[in-house]
C-alpha cells in the first residue's frame, strides 16, 4: 500500500496512549490499534474527523504517501 498512518508518531509526539485517544475520540481500542500498528485496510471519513479533532492534526498529518521506489529499499 502507498499510504501510511502516522497515528504511532503523532501520539508519541503528544505523549498520548492509545487508551487515552479512545477516550477522547469513543473510537473502539481495535480500530486505534490497527491504525496504530499500520494494519487497517480502509478508514472512514469519520473516524478521521475525530482523530484530528483530537490530536489537533491535518489528514495530511495523519496519513502520508509512500512512493512505490522508497518502500522497496
């Protein structure tokens, strides 16, 4: 895949739990965990919404691309 979830930076830039984040977006621990760990297929404008909302971010900080040639190395 050529995007990546960021969401593990930015919550130890923050000094953020992944509990904590659940707490304050009511997302499910599974959905931030699979975020987290880079293993989630899709994510729902919604849930977007509530983990900027939160963290105080752009999409653009959250999710970035990843070019094809980078990954390989």
């Amino acid at each position: 895949m050529a995007l990546r979830v960021r969401l593990r930076d930015l919550l130890e830039q923050r000094g953020m739990t992944q509990v904590e984040l659940q707490m304050q977006t009511g997302l499910s621990y599974s959905t931030i965990n699979e975020l987290h760990h880079g293993k989630t297929r899709r994510v729902e404008f919604s849930t977007l919404d509530l983990l900027c909302s939160a963290l105080g971010c752009k999409v653009g900080d959250l999710i970035e691309y990843v070019p094809e040639r980078k990954r390989a190395r």
